[in-house]
C-alpha cells in the first residue's frame, strides 16, 4: 500500500493543520503529488469508509474532501465541535 508523497521522486511533505471555528473543527491534510504517477486501482473504498463512519457519528454535520489541484493532494474532514463544560 502506497499513500502520500510515495510517487513523488524529490520526497515531499505531508502537512497537517487544523482550525477551530465557533461549533466547527476542521482538519486538512496535504502532500505534493506527481501528476505522472501511476493512477490507483483502488476501489475509493477507503474515503467511502470514513464517509461512512462521519455520517453514523455526525449525521449530516460532518463531511470529508478529498482532491487535486496543482499538484497538490488535500483531504478535508469537518466535524460540528462542542464545548463541554467540566
């Protein structure tokens, strides 16, 4: 299983960030991409899981993204986030 910059002769970075809005929380992960790499046989099953996953959790309050753009591969979860009080 290959994920990432795998592809990618020079290496690259995987760069994780997250933000916090009031009642949101978002978490974006992105790596360089070769645009000439082979393209996966994968079946998408692996984002159609966590869809999945996101949508028992969260109803309809929850998405994940995934794409391309100028070379650059990005996955975008948002989630609702909730204060608790202690």
């Amino acid at each position: 299983m290959t994920h990432g910059v795998a592809h990618v002769l020079e290496g690259g970075t995987v760069t994780v960030r997250a933000s916090r809005t009031p009642g949101r929380l978002t978490i974006a992960i992105e790596n360089p991409a070769d645009r000439d790499r082979p393209r996966s046989r994968g079946t998408g099953m692996g984002l159609a899981n966590v869809r999945a996953r996101l949508t028992a959790s969260y109803g309809g309050e929850a998405r994940v993204d995934a794409s391309e753009q100028s070379g650059v591969w990005r996955v975008e979860l948002s989630l609702p986030a909730t204060t608790e009080s202690t």
